[in-house]
C-alpha cells in the first residue's frame, strides 16, 4: 500500500500537525481487511511533513499501546519518500506579506497564516518534528528528493538544505524540476519519474529480501523449537518406556534356559531338511509327512507342537532353534518384510513362581516386544493417551501378590496384540514346558497332599508326569486354551514344547508335531560317537557303545549324558571293555523315579539314611 500526501489536500484551515491524526484515522479504516500490509509513503512538500508526524504518532502508539491499529501502521511502514519537504522550513516564510501570500499559494497553503508561521526556517515544532522522526525511523529507509529549479520569482521553495537530513536509512536525491512540477510526470519516460519509481522498486525489494530473511529466521527458530519440543518429547518417553521396562523385568526371567545346554555342535542340522525321509520328518493326526521348516513358510499352520518324554531333549532343541539363523531368515521370509517380533518363555516347574506362572509369561513376552526395535512404538499403542503418565498408574509388583495384576497384564498383551494385527506386523512365540505352568496363586491358597504333586508316569512308555491332582489338569487345559486362542491371528505363529501328556496330545491334534524321541536318533549317536572318540578304544568297540547307548536311550537325551559320562568315569578309571557294556545293561531305562537312573548313580551316597530321605523326595 502506497501512502500519498498532496499539500492541496492536507492542509486546510487546520494545522499540519493536527491533519496527521486524520491521515492516520483514514488509513486504518481502509486497513480494516488487512491490518499487516505493507505500507510506502510518498509525501510532497507540507504533505511531508504531514507523514511525519503521522509515523511519529503512529510509533508512539506502538510504544505505548494506545491504538493497536496505529501501532500496526507503524510496524507496518517499510519506506518513506519525501518529495520537496520542508523539514528545516522555508526561507521565504520570512518576506514580507506579498511575498508570503505567493509563496503559500505556490505551497498551496491557501490563507492558512498558521501553517506559514511554522515554516519559518526557526520553527521550534519543525525541529521537534525532526528529532522525533529521526529517533522512531532509524530502521525505515527514506529518501529526500529536493528540486533542482527554481519557481519563477519565488525562486527555490524549499532548497536543499532544507528537503534532505541525515539519519541512518536516509539517501538523497534530486528531480530536475521546480517545487510544483517535480511531483507531475508527463510521461513515463520522465527522469523524475524514473527516479522516484527506482527507489520505490529498491525499497520494495530490500522489503521483500528483509522479509525472506525474517521469514527464514522464524522458520529455522521454529524448526529449531520444534526440534527441541521433539527431543524433550521423545526423552521423556524413552524415560517412561525404560520405566515400563523395569516394571515388567524380573530377575530369574531366563532362569530355566539359562540353564540349559547349547545345543552339541552338528546337532539339528536336519530339523530344516526338506526331505520327508530324514530325521527331521513332524507328523500330523493324519499320518501325513510335514517338516518343519514348511511349518515356518507362509502358508504353514498357526502353530508348532515340539513334543517329546522327559530328557528327550526338548528344551535344548526349543533354545537352539528359537536363535537359530535359519529360524530367523525363514521367519522374516515368512513376514515378508513386515516388521517382526521373535519372543521365547521357559516355564520352569522346579524354578521361581514367576518362572511357571502365567503372569511372569506375559511379563517376559511383554518385556521382549518392547525391547525391540519398534517397543517404543508399541509401548506408546499399548498404554495409549495414558503413555506419559502411565508411570503413576503401573501396579506394584510383589512376592505375595502374584496373580493380583493377571488382569492389567493381559489388557496390555491384548493391546499388544491388537497393535500387532492393526499394523500388519509378524509375531513368533517360543514357549517351551507347557506341562510345567502353574497358577501360582491358587496353589499358594490350596493344600496338596505329597500324592498330590509327586511323580507319575502316564502311558506304557512310562513317561514321566508332575503329579496327579485336578488343579494341575486344570493349569494344563488353562495354558492350552491360551495358546489356542492365539491361533486366530493370522500374523502371529507359536512354536510350543510340553511332554506328550493326554490333553495337549488332543488339544493340538490338528497342528503339525515333531516328537523328539523319534527324531533325535541321529543326533544321540553323533553326540555319543563324539564323545567316545576321545578315548582309546577300539573302533569296533567304540562302534559297538555307540550303537548300544544309542538302542537303549529311547530317545531320552538326558538319559544319554548321564550315561555317557558314567562310561567315561569307568574308562578313566581302568574298566573293561566288557565293564563298560555292562554298565549300560544295568542302567535304568527311566531316569526318574525310585528305581529309576537319578537314583541308580547316587546310590553310593544313599547309605546315609538322610542323604537317602532327601533323595528319594527329589527323585521319586
């Protein structure tokens, strides 16, 4: 917006000064649309002056929050160009009368003899004007044309010393013309024109650089709040999300496989073959032939059933294959680059109760979907709009209080898995002993009889189970339905381990299955041949262990480490050839129990009558 001030129509019978407030007035009302436009002011001769004071007025209102529209015309001026302005007055005001009257007519002052008297080149509110102006325009460029001919008899109007002052953004410049006509331009092609539009143009685009510039600046400083809100944002939730970590986190979480075995170097090698005919051969209901590794495909079952006789090897080999590389290249092929979450639980009988309940289940689960690469994400879907202030809101763990929270936890595993499913993610569970899982809290409550919890041994392969009362049925069928449930997620896969009892053998009788003791043959020989290998025997006779320790282990790999190293005593210790077959002869076939081979190797120590007691407690 362009501002203009012709003296002929600023100036009536009232003051300069006084006409600055009217300006003002009329400018805000045309501003009323666009209060932030940019405004350019171009003045000649007293209309000048009238600018003047109105940007003075303007500033002032700025200052001191009189009149939000003014300060808005002030802030909003971004150049001044004064065209013949008398600021230090007009040396002609001084003449006589004649003179003066011709002078106000060249001005077109009219009769106004208060205007010419403020003119005089002594005019106290001239130089006030001036000071002020200087003081509030320091950053607004301006520039001062002054005329270069003079006007008739009256000579220069208002000369050069008068149109132009110094100041920090002042420029000066000249238009060859007298006071009247150095504001009219014939045509386009006019110098003065010419001169006056290349300052507007300058002004306008040092506007425009300045503004660029501000606009940039805001930007970065927005950018760089933004950025700070962002971090701060993003540590206090790393700070929560490192809180739910600790919540859900106990300290015996990987007790049971922390005790078990590496799996023997060479073993499992089969359990990813293709051919039916290997060892690594599962079975399904049917009778029909499915490996394992077609189960890890996309078009394989919901679930796994890794099953097998107490010792038969089942944890070492739900350990192996749940790190195996394999595993997890055919998983992530399976997940066809979804994001993947691979989790595992040993339930642990013998171990802590959070190691065989279900609510250190899910805690562990939990723990590892949020440990991953995408926890945080998953952490912030499952607590939702109560993420940030979850901290006051998570219940206390507690010895005493297992089960208490059983609710809470699988509200969050259901979020999770929701989160899951919405987001098109893969999800993979290792869960080994599921004939170990106990409802701890209601065996803390109930009382048990020793028939109650001692071993049994169901089936005519004597395998061996804990104990015969209806709350463990009822642990057992509680466990099967969970995991059962979890079969209707189609991006979710479970890998479960238990001991071939009658529930789960019904319960997952649609899933294919892989029986340990029937698949583990071959890795049994291996580790015995290996073994044997480091001794001086024969290789016929080794050849002959081998294949009778081999014969005898029904598969039971426990059975064959006890075995193994009861030969490897009797060899060190000078035994026969003959010694060391006998030896196997007389091992039990069943590991547990009274008779069985735990009880067999401690015998020596069993003629202490206490040793006896607490051995048979364990053992039996």
């Amino acid at each position: 917006m362009a501002a203009t001030a012709e003296p002929g129509s600023a100036v009536s019978q009232n003051s300069i000064f006084g006409h600055a407030g009217s300006l003002l007035n009329d400018l805000a009302e045309k501003r009323k649309g666009d209060p932030k436009r940019a405004i350019m002011w171009v003045g000649h001769s007293l209309g000048g002056l009238v600018i003047k004071e109105a940007i003075i007025r303007a500033a002032n209102s700025s200052t001191y929050g009189r009149d939000p529209r003014l300060g808005d015309i002030y802030s909003s001026t971004i150049g001044v160009i004064f065209m013949g302005t008398p600021h230090r007055g007009i040396p002609k005001a001084t003449l006589g009368e004649s003179a003066a009257r011709l002078t106000a007519r060249l001005l077109a002052a009219g009769s106004n003899m208060q205007v010419l008297g403020n003119l005089r080149p002594d005019s106290h509110a001239l130089e006030k004007q001036l000071h002020d102006f200087v003081t509030v325009s320091s950053h607004i460029p301006v520039v001062c044309f002054y005329e270069e001919l003079k006007t008739g008899r009256a000579g220069l109007i208002v000369p050069r010393a008068s149109a132009v002052f110094d100041g920090k953004m002042v420029s000066f410049d000249s238009i060859p013309a007298d006071h009247r006509e150095m504001a009219r331009f014939a045509t386009r092609s006019d110098i003065g024109y010419n001169r006056v539009l290349g300052h507007i143009q300058s002004i306008w685009a040092s506007y425009q650089d300045a503004r660029r510039r501000e606009e940039g600046e805001r930007a970065r400083i927005a950018e760089e709040e933004q950025h700070k809100k962002m971090k701060e944002l993003k540590e206090a939730e790393e700070a929560v999300h490192s809180d739910i970590l600790r919540w859900l986190s106990f300290s015996l979480m990987r007790q049971r496989e922390n005790h078990i075995e590496d799996a023997h170097r060479a073993t499992l090698d089969w359990v990813f073959g293709d051919n039916p005919s290997l060892p690594g051969q599962v079975t399904e209901r049917d009778g029909g032939v499915l490996p394992f590794s077609s189960w890890l495909s996309k078009n394989g079952a919901p679930a796994f059933w890794v099953s097998g006789k107490a010792g038969s090897g089942k944890s070492t080999f739900m350990k192996a294959i749940r790190h195996h590389p394999e595993t997890l290249r055919r998983l992530h092929d399976w997940a066809e680059k979804r994001p993947l979450f691979v989790c595992h639980f040993f339930l642990y009988e013998l171990g802590s109760d959070l190691g065989k309940c279900r609510e250190g289940m899910l805690r562990s689960i939990l723990y590892q979907f949020l440990k991953s690469d995408h926890g945080l994400e998953l952490s912030k879907t499952i607590f939702g709009s109560q993420f940030l202030g979850i901290n006051d809101q998570l219940p206390q763990f507690h010895a005493q209080g297992i089960g208490e929270h059983w609710g809470a936890l699988r509200g969050y595993f259901i979020n999770a898995l929701n989160a899951i499913a919405q987001k098109n993610w893969s999800l993979c569970l290792f869960v080994y002993g599921l004939d170990e899982y106990r409802t701890v809290e209601k065996w803390k409550k109930e009382k048990y009889t020793a028939a109650d919890v001692e071993m049994v041994y169901e089936g005519e392969d004597g395998d061996a189970v804990w104990g015969s009362n209806a709350s463990i049925m009822d642990d057992h069928r509680q466990v099967l339905t969970f995991f059962k449930n979890l079969c209707v997620h189609p991006n979710i896969k479970l890998c479960l381990s238990s001991r071939e009892l009658m529930i789960f053998e019904d319960g997952f009788a649609k899933f294919p299955r892989l029986r340990m003791q029937d698949c583990n043959k071959s890795d049994i020989w291996r580790f015995v041949s290996d073994q044997i290998s480091q001794t001086e025997i024969s290789e016929d006779g080794k050849m002959a262990l081998t294949a009778k320790i081999t014969s005898k282990s029904c598969g039971v790999f426990l059975w064959v480490r006890l075995v193994v190293n009861s030969i490897l005593d009797g060899y060190a210790s000078g035994d026969s050839l003959a010694r060391l077959h006998e030896k196997i002869d007389q091992a039990p076939s069943r590991l547990c129990g009274p008779r069985g081979l735990f009880m067999k190797m401690i015998e020596p120590a069993l003629k202490d009558g206490q040793v006896r007691l607490e051995s048979s407690r364990i053992f039996k």
